[in-house]
C-alpha cells in the first residue's frame, strides 16, 4: 500500500509539474494571444488577404515579429524555471520542462502548418523565395525554442549561481515582454509611449540587477556570473535590434549577405549606447549585496 501511495505521489507530482510548464509556456505567449492571434501579414502569401483574414497562429511567425518571437518563448522558459524554484521540492524540473516544450513544440508545429499552407509549398501557386523564408523563419523558432529550455533549466537550478545567470539572461527578453504586454492590453492613453520606453530601458537593467545581487559575490567564481548577465545586458539588445533591422528590410529582397550587412553595421551604433543599463544593473547588484551581508550579520549577531 505505501508502494502504491508513492508510486501514486510521483505520478500526480509529475503531472503537475507538466501541466505548470505548459501554464509557463502560455503565460509566455500571452502578449500575442491578447492581440487576437492572427498571423501577420505575409509578403509571399500565396493569395490576396486582408488582416483581419488572417489565419490564427499561436506565434507570430514573420521576419517582422523575429526578436518578438524570440521572447515570448524565453520569457516562458524563464517563467518556468522561476515557478520551480517556488513549488514545493516534490515536483522535479523535468517534468516541468517537458511540459514546457510540449506546449512550445505544439504552438510550433501548429503555427508551421498554418505557414506553409498558407505560402502553398510544394504548389505551382507558390513563390520561389517562400521554401527558404518559410523554412528560415521555422528554424529560428525551433533555436528559440531551444534557449527556452536552456534559461528555464539555468533558472531552475538548486545552486544560486546557476540560477542567477539564468534569471539575468532573460532580463533583457522580460523587458519586452513586459512593455509588449502593456501595450497591447492597453489603450495609447493608459500606457503612452514615453512611459513604455522608460520601462523597455530600464526594467532589465533592474532585474539583472537584482539577480546578481541575489547571487552574490561569494565563492568568488561567482564573479563570473554577474559578468555574463551585464555583458548580456549590454550586447542583447543590440544583437536583437541588429537581427531585427537586416530581417525587416524588405528592400533587399531576401539577400541574405546584404540583410547580414546591414545587420553588422547596425549591431555597434546600438552597442554604443546600450551601456547606461549595465551601470545601473552594476550599482544596483552590489547594493543588493550589500544589505544581503548586512542581513546575514545581524542574523548571526
């Protein structure tokens, strides 16, 4: 009987732990859901349609949507992994990252059918171009799918290192995710841009900031961490900006060495002036650690 009991036990602990990363995995995608879900508007489209024709897709698959993409599904891995580490120890991170990929890999494929029908791939009806952008763009979500996994099982982590690094990797995605869920709950007035654009800035600096704050300098190689995240805070952006520049310019025709060009060029105009967050997320950690070793003096006083 306690056999059964255990083995009953770990079962519904691992359910529930599926049934959280698939929660974390829609959580993630709630900023494109709340818009109605409906795929935007593409070049090779194999016949004429309105926007609000649209087929539903449960990601926004285009090169215009890229690093919007690319967030949604990061932020669902890290919002998986935060929840981990707050449930009670009984449910194990694998069953919440399978849970996790599940629901990504679902949101994926079922966002590929809806493309590829829709370009009309194998047809005479289709444009030459719209296997490799197609295919390109299926590739990209799958890689991001992947780095969902990767932050969610960093995040997940026991050890606070780990964690940390995991945390204040996905700052600059949570950002977005956050500004992109504001303004697309919201009407102009209740969220104006301004205040979109403080938030966009700086709200990552704050949550790397507090990560490594919260991870510490202590053992030393710890160091390395709060390294990784602001270099991350620093560079992120601008590689997300950069991608998203050559991706959207729809002048080069698919030219992927010009598109890659552009991209280059664009990457240290922005690096150039994405470091005032990393000062901040640098202050900010180390006052956090601080009052953390204050802290824990007055506990052992």
């Amino acid at each position: 009987m306690e056999e059964r009991g255990s083995g009953q036990r770990r079962t519904g602990s691992a359910l529930a732990g599926v049934a959280l990363g698939v929660l974390a995995a829609a959580v993630g995608l709630l900023p494109w859901l709340v818009t109605g879900a409906r795929l935007p508007l593409q070049n090779l489209w194999a016949t004429g349609v309105l926007p609000e024709d649209m087929p539903i897709a449960l990601l926004p698959l285009s090169q215009y949507y890229a690093t919007r993409l690319l967030v949604l599904l990061i932020v669902g891995g890290a919002l998986a992994g935060f929840a981990t580490r707050l449930v009670p120890r009984e449910t194990t991170p694998l069953p919440v990252a399978a849970g996790l990929l599940l629901a990504q890999a679902a949101a994926t494929i079922q966002t590929a059918v809806v493309v590829t029908q829709g370009h009309a791939l194998g047809s005479p009806a289709a444009d030459p171009r719209a296997a490799l952008y197609v295919y390109g763009m299926l590739a990209g979500a799958i890689v991001a799918v992947a780095l969902a996994q990767a932050v969610f099982w960093l995040s997940s982590h026991t050890a606070r290192g780990p964690a940390a690094l995991g945390l204040g990797l996905a700052a600059v995605p949570v950002g977005s995710w956050v500004v992109d869920l504001v303004a697309t709950s919201t009407d102009a007035l209740a969220a104006p841009d301004l205040a979109l654009g403080v938030v966009a800035r700086w709200l990552p600096a704050v949550t790397a900031g507090v990560a490594i704050g919260w991870c510490g300098i202590r053992p030393r190689r710890r160091i390395v961490v709060w390294a990784v995240v602001l270099a991350g805070l620093w560079l992120v952006p601008a590689a997300l900006t950069a991608v998203q520049y050559g991706l959207g310019m729809r002048v080069l025709q698919g030219d992927l060495e010009e598109m890659a060009r552009a991209s280059l060029d664009v990457f240290p105009l922005v690096v150039a002036q994405s470091w005032p967050p990393v000062l901040v997320a640098l202050v900010l950690g180390a006052l956090v650690t601080l009052w953390r070793a204050r802290r824990e003096r007055r506990l052992l006083a």
